[in-house]
C-alpha cells in the first residue's frame, strides 16, 4: 500500500446512526494505514465516534435529516421532501470545496451523501442500494431511480458497496442483478463489531435476557419502542434496549422487567447481543450487517412504508437467517424466535479480503 499519509474525509448519511457504525472499520482500516482521518457530520454523529474511536479528528459537517410523518408512509414523506434533499446536495458539495482546501483533504468518503463528489481529489461513495426500491404501486417508475442514482455514482471516483458480489450476499436485488458502473467495487460487509468474535461464552452468557436494539427515525422509533415495552415490562427473562444516543450520558435505567441504556461501548453491546436468548430490531442494513459478523439471528420488524427495509426483511428470511413481523402485528400473544447461531465465516472471510483490496486501490 502507498507510504504516503494521506488526509481523508469520511463523511456519513445523518438518517440514523448506522451509517456511522458502518464507516467505523472503514475509518479503522484506514487510521492503521497511518493516514490522518477527519470525520465530518452533525454532532450526533460525531459524538458516537469519538466515545467509539481514538486518534481521528473532527468537522461540523451536517448531512442532510429528514422529517417523518406519523400518518403518511415513509416514501412519500421522503417524496415531498425530495427538493430540500436536492438544495442541501448542491450546499453541501460547494462547502466541501472550501473543506478539502482548508484541511489539505486528499480522499473523501461519503456515505450516501450526494453532493460530497469533487473532480480535484478522489472520492468514494458507498451505497448498498443502487437499486432503491419503489412501493409496489410505483414499481414501473423504479428504472428512473436507477438512472439517477446511477448518474450520482458516475460523479465518484469509486462507489463501495458493503457486500459480497456473489450468490451469498445481502442486499439481495438491491445491488445484484442490475448493470452497475465500471467504479463500483463490493468491499464486503462492514460492522464494528467484526474484531469481537472471539469473545468465549463464558464472557457473554452472564445472564439470561432478550435484547431490543432501537434505531432509524422518529415517530417510530417511540412507536415501535412502546408497544416492545407493553409485551415485554412483565415477561422473562430481563429485557435490554439499546436506545442509541451517544450525545447523551451513558446511563441505564431500569423499569419492571426492562434494563435502557442510552448508550454503550461497541464491546459491551456485542456481549450482550451475542448472549440474547432473543432480538428484536429494525431491519435497517447496517444492523443486519452487525448481526451477521456476530453470527446472530433476530426478528426483524421493517419501518413501516420504508420500502427498503420491508424488501431486505422479506429477502432475509427467504435465505433462513432471520424471521419477520410487521409492526402493526406485534401483540402481547407473539412468540419470540431463539437466538440461532449462524454459519457467517465464509461471509466474514470473503469481506475482510474485499475490504483490504480496495483501500489498496483507493490508496495507490
């Protein structure tokens, strides 16, 4: 790999915390290359990466944060809100030409945020949805998402897709089966929690308990939140949720049979989830991603009317791996699934090689 310190920018998409998680060992990956690492986000974000990572350096750089509607679906509140995406785009590109001159920035890495492309440095974006999938009444207009998302991509000097290029894989047909640029290249499935596996039972099975692990946006995040705490407040074995707020102090509080915790070290997290007799989450793709490099399966409840989830959470249990329920199903009779061990080596293997391959390319 190339001797040359180089100054990159890693830059996540602020519609949840994941987007983060999913850069951590990409930024890791990099730091140990001996490159200086800027993160530029909102606060949120760069909150969860300092109580996370040592050694990196900081840039109030917000992406942009949709509203949601606790009446309208989900594509058509991000529908109506397609114009203000689009204005923050064009900000957000022209201040990053002031970023890369002030800080010496040699390579940006944006997730998912549009406007971060520049034709004077390489740039990378990273998406697990070339394909952004449609509500199935609007299906016929999918192919015009795919241009324009495809228009984007071209802009990049690479797009990363965080996933294996094969029959084993992921996102399913939202990054397989379409014709994708000459610059994508799949670097393998990203967690921060990938160097953990070696944990021994021991350590993790402390004691028994389900684990509910919250994320994406309000309102239904509360939603989803209240109705697990109905069914689970006076059921065993103890209950943990992970709330997800690194910009708030880490605390836990305990409420009947329930154990909250604003938030907790990725390490601590993955004993916890590891020795669940239960999950419970979101099928958002990082979470799933997690899941996977700690060989874990869960139930997974899709946001409702966010089209990607509820495509990934029919996908992911078409293959075995996970099981599925709609929100609006959930009630105090359903009966949990067990934790299963999953059969993840193959994955992990093939994702380290991916990974460690193109940041050679990137960094040459």
């Amino acid at each position: 790999m190339s001797e040359k310190k180089q100054n990159i920018l890693i830059c996540p998409l602020e519609w949840g915390l994941g987007h983060s998680a999913r850069m951590m060992p990409v930024a890791a990956r990099l730091r140990d290359m001996k490159n200086n690492i800027f993160i530029g986000a909102g606060e949120i974000h760069l909150s969860f990466f300092r109580n996370e990572m040592q050694g990196l350096s900081f840039i109030n750089f917000p992406g942009f944060k949709p509203a949601y509607s606790k009446h309208l679906p989900q594509y058509v509140s991000l529908f109506l809100q397609i114009p203000f995406l689009l204005y923050h785009s064009v900000r957000e590109h022209f201040r990053l030409k002031k970023i890369i001159r002030e800080y010496s920035v040699d390579i940006v890495i944006s997730d998912n945020r549009f406007g971060l492309w520049n034709r004077n440095v390489k740039t990378v974006y990273i998406t697990h949805m070339p394909v952004i999938p449609f509500p199935q009444a609007l299906s016929f207009l999918e192919f015009t998402g795919i241009l324009l998302h495809r228009a984007i991509i071209k802009k990049y000097t690479y797009c990363f897709i965080p996933d294996l290029p094969g029959k084993i894989n992921l996102s399913g047909r939202l990054s397989h089966g379409v014709k994708l640029h000459i610059n994508v290249r799949f670097i393998g499935i990203l967690s921060r929690f990938s160097e953990m596996n070696s944990t021994t039972d021991e350590t993790l099975k402390k004691f028994r308990h389900n684990t509910v692990i919250l994320s994406g946006p309000e309102p239904q995040r509360e939603i989803l939140k209240q109705k697990l705490i109905d069914i689970l407040k006076d059921k065993e074995p103890l209950s943990v949720f992970f709330e997800g707020k690194p910009e708030e102090e880490e605390k836990s509080i305990s409420l009947n049979n329930i154990i909250f915790y604003t938030h907790l070290a990725s390490s601590g997290m993955a004993e916890l989830i590891k020795g669940s007799e239960t999950i419970v989450t979101r099928s958002g793709y990082t979470t799933v991603m997690e899941l996977i490099s700690l060989k874990c399966s869960a139930l997974l409840i899709p946001t409702p009317g966010q089209t990607e989830q509820e495509y990934l959470a029919r996908y992911l249990e078409e293959k075995g791996w996970f099981t599925t329920l709609l929100q609006k199903d959930l009630n105090e009779n359903i009966s949990l699934p067990h934790n299963k061990s999953l059969d993840t080596d193959e994955i992990l293997v093939q994702s380290e090689a991916l990974l460690d391959k193109a940041l050679k390319e990137l960094s040459e």
